[in-house]
C-alpha cells in the first residue's frame, strides 16, 4: 500500500482560503446538501464579532477557533470530507463582506487592505498581472443532491443572492450582508475590527490527507457532532461520476426517490446496501462467517458490484419493508395483503437483531416474480422464525444463528424451498429418560424463556387467537398480569416463589402502552376493567373472563397451557413446511371444459391432475 501523507497546519481565514490558488476546494458529489440555518449563520457572525471586541481589550483573546477542515488531495484540488457547512459559510460570509466594502464611496486604506486581502481568497488572481477573474471561484461544490450549487456559483461571482429564493445559500448570504449592514450602522468605529478579526485572527485547522480512505478514517474518528458521513454517500459518488448528464439526472431523481421513500419507512439507504450485500454474497455462493465492511465489499476493484443498476434493486427491496415498518400494502403484490404473513413478518421484526433480515430479503429479491411466492413465503418465514426464536432460546448470544443465516441465504439463492433445520436441538439418545428430560428443558425454555425472546413469543401468542385478525398496534407493553410489587398482607405465599414466577411467559401479556399505564400495579380484579378495553383479542379475552383472582396457581397453570399451545404451532408449522412444494393448480377456463366435455362425448378419455 502506498504511503500515506497528513498534513496539519493551523492558519488563519485568510491564510486558507488563499490557499485555494493552488488547490481549489471542492464539496464532494457524496456529500449532503449545504443545510445551514439562520440561527447557524447569526451564531457565527455574532461569535467572531464578539471576539473582535474582546481582542480590543487588555489581555482579550488573540485568536478565535473555527474549527477543522479534513480534506485530501485528488486532480489537483482539494476534496472537503469534513467542513463543508463551515467553509462555505466563510466564503459566503467574505463574499458578503467584500460585496459592503466594495460599496463604500470613501475607500479609505483599511477599505483598500481588506478588499486587496480578500479578492485572491475568493476568486483564481492572474499570476501575471495580480488581478482576479471572477469568473473562476476558489469553491465549487458539486453534490449531487443540491440544486443550489449554480446558485452559490453565481453568489460568489456577482455579489447578488435574490431576497426571495428559498435555498439556504441565498437566505444565509442576505443574513451576512443584513448583519454586517446593522452593525455598519450601530457599531461604525468596529467594524473594521471586525472584518480584521475575522481575516486574521479566526483561525482553522485544516487537515489534509494524500488520500480518501485516510480522510474519511480521520474525519469518523474526529466527527462528534452528527451523523459520520454515510458509506451510501460515497457510493452515489462513484456511481454517478460513471454516468452521462442524461443518465445522471435519472439517477439523481431515483435516489431523491430513495431518500424520501427510506426516510419514511425508517429503513435508510445505508442499511439497504448492507442488506443487499447479503444478497449479492449468497449469489456468489459465499456462506463465510467473516462480514466484510460494506465500503471495502463494494469498493472492491476486482469485482464489479456497484452500479447505477443496484439503485433499482433498492429500490425493490425497499418494498418490502415498506409493507413490514410502513406495514402498506403494495400495488400488484397481492402477498402484502395477506394477513397471515404481516403477521409472522411483525414477530420476526422483534428479534433482538438483524440476522433475519437477511434471508427475508434475500427470498423476497430471488423470488417475488414467482407464481408459487406467496404460499412458499409464507411457509418460509413461519419456519425462519422457529430457528431464529428456538436457537437464541438455547444459546442467547448475538451470533448464536450467524452460520446457520449464511448458509440459508446462499440455500435461498438456488430454492424457493430451502433445506434448513429449525427446531430445539434433538436428544442424541431416544431413551424415556432422556426425552422427558429434553422435554422438561424444552419447556423451561419457553415457559421462562430469555427476555429478549418475550415479545417474539407474545405476538406469536396473540396472532394465534382466532379473533386476531389485524396486526398488533404499533407500541404496546408487556404487561404482568400478577404485579410486579404488591401489598404482601393480601398474600400468604413466599415472596421468593412469587419473584420466580413473575417472569415467566404465562405471567405477561401484551397491551396497549396507556392501558399498560392505567392497569399499573393494581391486582387482578382491577386490571380486568383495563384488559376489556384492549384491541388485542388475547388481552381482551381475559378481561371478559370468569377469572376472579390471578395468583402462583393461575401463572402455573397459563404456563403449560402456553407452552403447549406454541409447541403445537412448531410442529404444525415445521410439518406444512416439509411437504413438497406443488405448482398450484390452474382453473379451467369455460372453454377448456367445454372442449373436454366434447372430446369426452366422442369418446376420449380425458384425465385432468
């Protein structure tokens, strides 16, 4: 690997911005849209103005920090990673500053020094003859998203931004002149003080790499006031710089698209490239434990992964996710409309993480076009949620299904049936003895089960209620029915005992956040009023039971009952799955049969399978 270079070195406003002679700043396509606001603006003249007044002072400050600039060099110019809003702000600020200056009838020689210091900061001077071309400016940003970058252009050429644009480059640009105007006026002894202590003694540290990577990796480690800038960001970069004017404005419009869509249903474009390098990694055949990082995967210069094509396959995948978080049905894909589906996809979103996403995006992409999809979907991911659920109950680690995920996913590539297990682990011995005990752990498993895995099986509890038929709201808590803390006169059992089996799963049930909040600690026969007014049917119907007292016995016994019924879900959702998948039979069209029935009546036999 080459060697790497970083350069740092603190200069004042004047000193960077000059600097541009030689390398001209750019903002990078991957970076996001100048986003600025008034307070912003106001904050940072106010700042600096303050300074000024204060340097003036006996033992006042001598400097005042802007900050950092992180950039590397490429083609001669140097690329902003970190800074973007504070550089382009200064040159808006100077370029406000010079604009008043310049307007100035009496051109005294402080007017005449600070114009001659400012001019080669904004615009490329004539190294012949000293004097500046307006038309070539020292910052030139280029993101892809911001449809102001011909707007700061012509800013900082001509000095005029139109009062009644709406983007944060004219707003911002018209603040700075109405700030300094309002100071000119009521300060006008200072505020050549100001413009001094702004050129010179505001200062910055710029950092340079030879290189993006070094860039990137210093600004993540120095970013601590927002979002790290984004691997999604980068790879708009390097697809964009690919393409035609025609073809960039498409894609321009499709991830506008994206973002919007994203935003929405809380899945960002960053989490769907990593998704989808899943499943680009199970078409490779590549089942590896090792998670490459995402940058490095789609950067890889051996392999071709990232181009203007994959922005459609995001946009695909993002479909179903805006039926599991956005829970909308999609035009045209009648899967989104069944039920029973939305349902086993809300309890798998309970996981404790990621891991099933994978394979249930990887079945959808392979296999959506399908006829036999929605049935097989269906099958699928009713048994994915027994592995995920069963395997973190035996081994609650994070990476405790991570191998068995990757080979599933690379399974799904190549069969909309794959073959995997599912289920609590079989006992190697078939004895009496050791399947009562394998069932005693089975069942401990799920009557006490890991918390993590409680709202996993609470949907699961609630969706197999008949009188379930719409998805569960959106936020509800897991309720103990037998409270938590209680007035230990009105029991006579072993608060010990009592703590034990307050966790376990036949103590809990889900309801609705306010109801959770008015049911408080309060004891059974109270708490029914509660439960009655639920929208799940699980927790309604024990409202409106017979039921007068809940206590150790009733936890007991809703324990087996519990555990017996979602055993019985496992086995009846493991069976369905291990028939064959059959093509669906297609129904005869009327004139199909009347064909049959004529072939028939001449005498041909005619079996229909």
């Amino acid at each position: 690997m080459a060697d790497t270079n970083i350069n740092v070195n603190k200069q004042n406003v004047i000193q960077l911005l000059t600097s541009g002679q030689d390398l001209p700043f750019v903002i990078p396509e991957y970076q996001r849209p100048y986003s600025w606001s008034d307070d912003q603006i106001t904050t940072l003249f106010e700042d600096i103005w303050d300074f000024s007044i204060d340097r003036t002072k006996p033992n006042g400050a001598k400097s005042y920090f802007l900050g950092c600039i992180v950039s590397y060099t490429e083609n001669g110019e140097r690329q902003i990673i970190d800074g973007q809003q504070r550089i382009t702000s200064l040159f808006l600020l100077l370029r406000a500053v010079f604009f008043m200056l310049e307007k100035e009838e009496n051109k005294t020689d402080e007017v005449q020094n600070f114009i001659s210091k400012i001019k080669p900061a904004i615009w490329k001077e004539n190294e012949m003859t000293g004097k500046e071309d307006r038309n070539k400016i020292l910052l030139r940003s280029e993101v892809v998203s911001d449809s102001g970058n011909e707007i700061l252009r012509n800013i900082l050429e001509t000095g005029q931004a139109d009062s009644r644009n709406k983007d944060n480059y004219s707003k911002n640009y018209n603040k700075f002149i109405e700030l300094y105007s309002e100071k000119s006026l009521s300060s006008p002894n200072h505020i050549y003080h100001f413009v001094l202590a702004l050129l010179n003694y505001s200062v910055i540290l710029p950092i340079t790499a030879t290189d993006q990577e070094t860039a990137l990796t210093i600004f993540n480690t120095l970013n601590n006031r927002g979002l790290a800038l984004s691997d999604a960001d980068i790879f708009k970069s390097n697809i964009y710089k690919t393409l035609n004017d025609n073809d960039k404005k498409e894609f321009i419009q499709k991830w506008k698209h994206l973002e919007i869509e994203s935003e929405y249903v809380n899945e960002s474009i960053q989490s769907l490239f990593y998704y989808h390098m899943f499943y680009l990694r199970a078409k490779e055949q590549d089942d590896k434990s090792t998670t490459p990082g995402v940058r490095k995967y789609y950067l890889d210069k051996t392999r071709q992964r990232l181009s203007v094509d994959i922005i459609d396959d995001l946009i695909t995948n993002l479909n179903l996710w805006k039926v599991i978080n956005g829970r909308a049905p999609l035009d045209d894909e009648s899967w989104s409309q069944n039920v029973d589906i939305c349902k086993i996809l809300d309890c798998l979103s309970s996981y404790t993480n990621e891991f099933w996403k994978y394979p249930v995006s990887i079945f959808y992409m392979e296999h959506r076009n399908k006829a036999e999809f929605e049935t097989m979907f269906l099958k699928f991911l009713r048994k994915l949620y027994i592995l995920l659920l069963t395997r973190y109950l035996e081994i609650p680690t994070i990476n405790a299904v991570k191998s068995d995920i990757l080979k599933l996913d690379v399974q799904i590539i190549n069969n909309i049936h794959p073959n995997f297990n599912a289920g609590f682990e079989k006992p190697k011995l078939d004895d009496e003895y050791t399947i009562n005990a394998e069932k005693a752990r089975t069942d401990n498993l799920i009557i006490a089960p890991h918390r993590n895995m409680v709202r996993m099986l609470l949907k699961l509890l609630a969706y197999e209620d008949k009188n379930q038929t719409e998805l569960l709201p959106a936020y509800w808590e897991i309720e103990h029915i037998f409270p938590q803390t209680w007035d230990s006169k009105y029991y006579t059992f072993n608060k010990d005992d009592a703590e034990e089996k307050l966790e376990h799963l036949g103590n809990k049930i889900p309801l609705e956040k306010k109801l959770n909040i008015s049911a408080s600690n309060n004891y059974f026969n109270k708490k029914k009023e509660k439960y009655k007014d639920s929208r799940i049917s699980l927790s309604q119907r024990l409202g409106k039971s017979a039921l007068e007292k809940w206590n150790l016995e009733s936890i007991a016994s809703n324990d087996i009952k519990v555990c017996t019924q979602i055993k019985s879900v496992f086995d009846k959702w493991l069976v369905d799955y291990s028939q064959e998948a059959k093509e669906p039979k297609q129904k005869l069209t009327t004139e199909q049969i009347e064909m049959i029935e004529k072939l028939k009546a001449q005498g041909i036999d005619i079996s229909i399978n």
